[in-house]
C-alpha cells in the first residue's frame, strides 16, 4: 500500500509559556494541530497533491490522527528574541511532477525576506533535481512570481510566522508547517 498524499494545507502558529514544551503546546493550539500525532517527514510535496484551505483539512482529521508534517520551529527564552519560522514551497507547473518544501529557522530579518528565503531555498533543491543550478536573482520572474529553469517553471510560496520573546522568563516558540492529507 502506498501512503501518498492527496492534499496539502499550510498552519502557522505563535505560543507563549514559562516552559519550552507549554510554548510549542500553545503554538501548535494556535496553529490549529494541537490534538493529532504530528509525525516529521521530509521535504517532497508529491505529484498531484492539491492544496486546500485549513479549514477544510482541519474538517477532515480526527483527534488523535497521526498526521504527517514538514514543520519548522523555533523557541527562544532570550527577551526580545526574534523568532521565525518558515516553510517555502516550490511547485513544478507540470502537477505530475514532484514539489520540494524547505524549512527553514532563523533570527534577525523581517517576515518577508525570511520567507523569501525560504521559497528560494526550495526552489533550489528542486532546481537541483532538474539537474539544473538555479540563480535565484536571473532565473526568478518577478511580474509573473515564478522561477523559469530550461522550459520548466517553478512556482512558490511561503507561510512564515514570527514573534518576539515578550517577558523576561518566558518562552516562545513559532511554527509553520504543511499538513499532509492522505
């Protein structure tokens, strides 16, 4: 039996605790993933999986599902920390191919250039099995927001979240993650 995905959604998610653990609990609750066995699995969004709503895909687990994720995370007690986590897609235009996500951490920038950062990061491990090297300031088309490589066009996305740590002694954690749907 192959376990191949159908659907896709995208959650984001800020949680706040005196404990590390209490913190990602809140930023999985604030996601919307806190009541399912999250399992991490690599980074292949499988050929022909259709993205849907949270919403919908939310409606079709059931509490104590075990879902399989590409999730990112970061945690911080350091006061004014700023934390981010992101997860960038690439999706070839060809829907029988295969997609890459990427994760990816980091503190220091703003929301938007991290997940820039994270869709070209993407866009190059899948450039890569293209066997293609992708120049992510000459290949990308900014009108149109997508990568060209030899024919082939890559589009992508990202979700990131962000926060800073607020009170001294307290934890925070920011996710973003992609929810597989079989």
């Amino acid at each position: 039996m192959h376990f191949v995905p159908k659907r896709v959604f995208f959650v984001r998610g800020t949680g706040y605790h005196i404990s590390e653990l209490g913190s990602f609990e809140q930023a999985l609750r604030d996601a919307g993933i806190e009541k399912f066995n999250l399992v991490k699995v690599s980074s292949i969004l499988p050929p022909n999986c259709l993205e849907i709503p949270k919403m919908d895909g939310l409606a079709q687990l059931k509490a104590g599902q075990i879902v399989h994720t590409v999730i990112s995370k970061m945690s911080s007690n350091e006061l004014n920390f700023f934390l981010c986590a992101s997860i960038g897609v690439a999706i070839p235009k060809d829907k029988k191919a295969y997609g890459y996500l990427s994760e990816y951490r980091y503190s220091g920038a703003d929301e938007e250039s991290l997940g820039e950062i994270a869709e070209d990061l993407a866009a190059e491990m899948l450039a890569s099995t293209l066997g293609v090297r992708l120049d992510t300031g000459t290949d990308y088309d900014k009108n149109k927001e997508m990568f060209k490589l030899n024919g082939k066009i890559i589009k992508t996305k990202n979700i990131t979240e962000t926060a800073t740590v607020k009170k001294e002694g307290e934890w925070c954690t920011v996710l973003a993650a992609a929810v597989f749907i079989l």
